[in-house]
C-alpha cells in the first residue's frame, strides 16, 4: 500500500478566501495527499482548517520580514515533510531555499501576473525558482508574464500548468444563505442586475465597468443596475465617479461580503462582468461562471484564452464597447441563457476542484517517484 504523501504549502497568509487553503482542503479531501500549511505572518480560520493543519510562524514585519529565529523555526517544520509547496513570493523564496537545504523536494506555485509584484518580491521569487523541483503556473498568461531573465534561468522542463479549482458544492450552497444581494441594494427582479467581485483596485478596473454601465442605461430599453461586491483602495473615487456620471443610485457597492454572500449575490445576477487590466487566473471570473452566468470581460489572454469561445470580450478600458454588451444581452434573455450554460459546462469539465486536487497530487508522486 502506498503511504500518503505529507506535504507543507507555504503562505505569506491564510484564511478565508485563501486559494492555497482551497487546494489543500481538495487534496486532503480528494487524495491520499496529507496537506499542512505553514504561514509566515498571520493565520486566520477558514473552512477547512479542521482538516488542514496550519502553524503560523508569527515572523517580524520588517522589510526582511524574517530573522534567525524564524527561519530556524521554519526548516525544524518543513524537515519534516516529504514536499514543500511555495504559493508567495516572500515566504515562498525563503521556503524554497530552506528546502533545497534541507533536501526536502519542493514546488513553487505562481498565480499572479508580474505586473502585481513589486521589484524586490519579483527578483527574490525568480531568483528562488530554479531551487524548486518544479515551477507550477495557473495559466499559460502567468508564464508569459515571467521576465526574460527568469525564464531564461528555468529550464522548460521543470514547468507545469495546473489551473485554480471550483467546489461546486461549496459555491451551490451560497444559493440559499438567506441573504439577497438585490433585496440589499434594492434592485427589483425586472431590472437587469450586471455583478461583480474583487478588491477595488487599479488592476480590476472598476472605472471602465461604471463607464460603461452610465453609458449602457442611457441606450438600453431595459433598465440596468450594477452591484459591486468588494473594497479597497478606490472605493471612494469609484463612488465619486458613480456620481458624477449620474448613475450613483444603481451602481451598489455592497461592501466586504464572506464568501458564501458572494456566491449568493453571483447567483442573482443576471450578467457578470470584470473588466481586468490583468489577472492570472481569476478564481472570481470562474466562480462567476459557475454558477451560471453569461460573462463580459476584457480582452485579456487569462479571459480570451480558456473562455473564448462562452464569453463576450471587450478591449480593456473600453467603456463603449463593453456598453454595446450590456445593452444586447440586456434584450437577449435566450444568449445569456446559452452563454451561462455554455459557462458552468465548461467549469464542470476543466476546473472542478477535485480534478484540480487529482493533478497536483499526480505531479507530487512524479517528483518523488512514486
């Protein structure tokens, strides 16, 4: 009988809406795989941390964020496992180079565009790679986000592509929280409600999807409305903005939801919409499509590529084009039927969380031979 592989994943951070928390859940669920997590700085509970176990290494937050303590507490924990995954960029590259010396087989997860990384996360991370066994990237728009420099010091070899995974049965539950996104914001079922999910930052584009909204009410025959669901740094100007465009009273910012009101909002929408500037691979955007909805989305290669044939597309930042979307799927009840089944069909196919969960542990029986 093969033993189960002990695997540790290490973080920056843990809790809630945490995707290496996510993964490990599935594995353990799914697999023979044993998953712990290790995070560096903070630890806060999540769904399946009776089933994870996590140790938080309370590490200093200073611009190492590290010191001999730390990292001595570190290897002691990752010694004692059979791999070690790395899934950020500053724990991650200590991670990587604790296990190398400890010659324990380790992966580096990466899920974000190097457009979300700051210079010294970025150089310390491609630095770190080659010490990994493998490189995992969560879309083919990751890897082609990587610097000339760091690919050129990676061999092909060691890359893999493993997608982020859906839990159709955690997502299906949100239906039924008792909580109405439309009775919140006080949107009536006649009108169509376009959503939304995602920190209010520069890289999502919020901007654009108000736009385009103002624009779109000023053409359709069939009123719309907005819900934002989320919050961060542009709040207040995204506030401003619905304002002076005249549309503060159907654009809905409903604020930080946990996740089961998110997937009870997605699941009233009528149109979900993310006008990105970049992503890598959006757990919002497939969660969105999987419980049912017609999608627009920019013309980005994370949204073009694995949904280009059950999406509508539009040139980032380009309100009037996204308007024209709105508009026609606004009249077009039979298209955003045809396009949300077309969607959940394909999340069920390509990124149910367990087929996720069944490749990640094939490729750590690859590395370890077993």
């Amino acid at each position: 009988m093969t033993e189960p592989l002990r695997v540790c994943y290490v973080v920056n951070a843990v809790g809630e809406s945490s995707v290496p928390a996510d993964i490990a859940a599935a594995l353990v669920d799914y697999t023979d795989v044993e998953v712990d997590i290790l995070a560096w700085f903070d630890a806060e509970s999540f769904e399946a941390d009776d089933r994870v176990g996590v140790t938080c290494l309370d590490a200093p937050d200073t611009t190492v964020g590290a010191d001999a303590r730390t990292v001595r507490r570190a290897a002691s924990i990752l010694d004692e496992y059979d791999l070690v995954q790395a899934h950020h960029n500053h724990s991650g590259s200590f991670a990587k180079a604790i296990a190398r010396y400890l010659g324990v087989p380790s992966v580096s997860r990466e899920g974000n565009m190097r457009k979300g990384f700051n210079r010294m996360g970025r150089v310390a991370n491609g630095l770190t790679n080659p010490l990994a066994d493998r490189v995992v990237c969560n879309s083919r728009a990751v890897y082609d986000s990587f610097m000339r420099w760091e690919t050129a010091i990676l061999p092909d070899e060691t890359v893999a592509f493993i997608p982020n995974g859906v839990d159709f049965e955690r997502i299906d539950s949100g239906v039924n929280t008792g909580w109405s996104a439309r009775e919140t914001a006080g949107v009536d079922e006649e009108t169509v409600l376009v959503g939304t999910a995602g920190m209010l930052t520069e890289q999502k584009d919020h901007e654009t999807l108000i736009r385009g909204l103002a624009t779109a009410r000023t053409r359709s025959d069939v009123a719309l409305a907005l819900a934002i669901a989320g919050d961060g740094p542009k709040r207040d100007s995204l506030r401003a903005l619905a304002s002076d465009l005249g549309v503060d009273d159907a654009v809905h910012f409903l604020g930080y939801l946990d996740r089961q009101e998110v997937y009870g909002m997605l699941s009233e929408i009528d149109i979900y919409a993310m006008p990105s500037l970049w992503e890598g691979f959006s757990a919002a955007a497939v969660e969105g499509l999987a419980l049912g909805n017609p999608a627009v989305f920019s013309d980005i290669p994370p949204f073009t590529g694995p949904y280009g044939d059950i999406a509508r597309f539009h040139p980032t930042g380009d309100p009037a084009e996204l308007a024209d979307h709105l508009v026609d799927l606004a009249s077009n009840p039979a298209e955003r039927a045809r396009l949300a089944a077309a969607g959940r069909e394909l999340v069920e196919s390509k990124y149910d969380i367990e087929t996720v969960a069944e490749q990640y542990r094939d490729l750590y029986r690859s590395i370890l031979g077993g």
